[in-house]
C-alpha cells in the first residue's frame, strides 16, 4: 500500500506534549518575563510559594517573606545575574526604585 512514511521530526516535536514553557537558562520551567528597570532589565518569576518550607528575606522591606505567601524571584537579566536572584514582596518590588527619590545612578 503506502510507501513508508517518512515521519517529519523537528526538534519541537521531541517529547511529545510536555506543555509549551521552556526553562530559561536552565532553571526550572517557570513563567519569567524582563522587565525593564531604571537600572536594567531584570528576570522576575512569580512564585506562589505554595512549595512551603523556605523563609526568605525581602531585600525591599526586610521583612520575612513567610512559606506560604505568593511573591516573586528576581535577578538581574545579565549574564551571570543568576546568581543575584532574590525573593520580594510583589509590592515592594514595584516600589522598588521610588524608594530613594531622585535616585539617578546609571
Ligand atoms: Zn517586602
């Protein structure tokens, strides 16, 4: 009958139906996005922090950000910034750069 197909594999088709977020820069998938800041473009990634167990420190407000409690991760969007990744208050990183007016240091 018909001839062997010949089965059209690109490489978004490896892995069949494994959803369509990609891990950036090798992190676990996770829906990041850049947002550009007076002082550069940083990564953020909501984190519902759902996973519990880890209490972090808001660099914003300084206060504990409990498990439980959805925030966010930030690092700078520049190689290496991987390593600066931080937990914030959604809020206090919004207001990140009204906390010093006047700031102009770029
Ligand atoms: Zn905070």
């Amino acid at each position: 009958m018909s001839p062997r197909r010949s089965r059209r594999l690109t490489p978004f088709d490896r892995g069949g139906n494994r959803g369509s977020s990609r891990p950036v820069g090798g992190f676990a998938p996770g829906i990041d996005r850049v947002e550009e800041w007076p002082d550069g473009d940083w990564r953020v990634r909501p984190v519902t922090g759902a996973e519990g167990g880890k209490v972090y420190r808001c660099p914003g407000c300084d206060q504990e950000i409990r498990s439980g409690l959805p925030h966010l991760v930030s690092w700078p969007a520049w190689p290496g910034g991987e390593d600066e990744r931080r937990h914030w208050h959604t809020a206090c990183w919004r207001n990140r750069v009204k906390r010093g007016p006047g700031r102009s240091r770029y």
